[in-house]
C-alpha cells in the first residue's frame, strides 16, 4: 500500500495551533506530515471554503483526497500518530476516541479563541462573513 498525501491545514498565527503541530508525529508507515498555514492562499483552504467549513473554527486534515475537519481531524491525527515521546503519547490518549475527541476538541477550539483574543489576531474568515474579523 502507498502511502497517502497528508496535510494539516491550520492556523499559524496561533501559537498553541503551531506547537502541536510541529509537535505530533505520525508513525513512518503513514508517510510524512505536511503542515499548511490558513492565512496562505492555496488550493487546498480553496477546497475547504468550498465545503463551507470555517476555518476558524476547525484545522483540517486531508489524507489523500479525504478530508477531516475539527474533532474527526484531531481523532485522525491521534490513530496515525506515533506513540513516541509523552506528547504523543498523550495526544494518542486523549483523541483516540471519536467520542471524547468531539467532547474535548470544542474546549479546545474555545480557549484557542480565547487566546488568539487576547493577542489581538483577525480570523481567518474563509467563508468572508460580514463582520467577521476579531476574535
């Protein structure tokens, strides 16, 4: 079996975004992680405005021409992921269940908000709403 295309598209700006996705590992038989800023124009944020999916408010994964948007994106990642190192250990605990995953991902997405607030970051606003551009 070959292994699949795989990007993480997030929001780079974030600086709890970017830890943990610089610090996830996925177990060399998945293939190399590619990690993709949302504040880039590309044709991958392209496929995902097109889906209607606000970037805001969920990363995306996309494992071959499969995608995965928030919580799903976040339990996808957890099943490919190494188990080395605590932090991957970790993250593999936490999000291995789709159901906890969707339970937790929403606070996380709450305090990352929260976060990017207080350090005065627009939104990303893919989808152009009106009065859409702070936190």
């Amino acid at each position: 079996m070959a292994k699949a295309d795989i990007v993480l598209v997030y929001d780079k700006q974030c600086p709890a975004c970017d830890n943990y996705c610089r610090w996830v590992r996925l177990r060399d038989a998945v293939g190399p992680l590619q990690l993709v800023d949302a504040r880039e124009d590309t044709d991958i944020l392209r496929e995902i405005t097109a889906r209607g999916w606000d970037i805001d408010q969920g990363m995306v994964l996309k494992v071959g021409e499969q995608l995965y948007y928030g919580a799903d994106a976040i339990h996808a990642l957890a099943l490919m992921g190494s188990r080395s190192g605590l932090f991957n250990r970790l993250n593999y605990w936490m999000f291995r269940s789709p159901r906890v995953a969707s339970i937790l991902y929403p606070v996380l997405r709450a305090l990352r908000n929260g976060l990017l607030k207080v350090l005065r970051k627009s939104k990303i606003n893919n989808l152009g709403k009106a009065n859409n551009e702070r936190f």
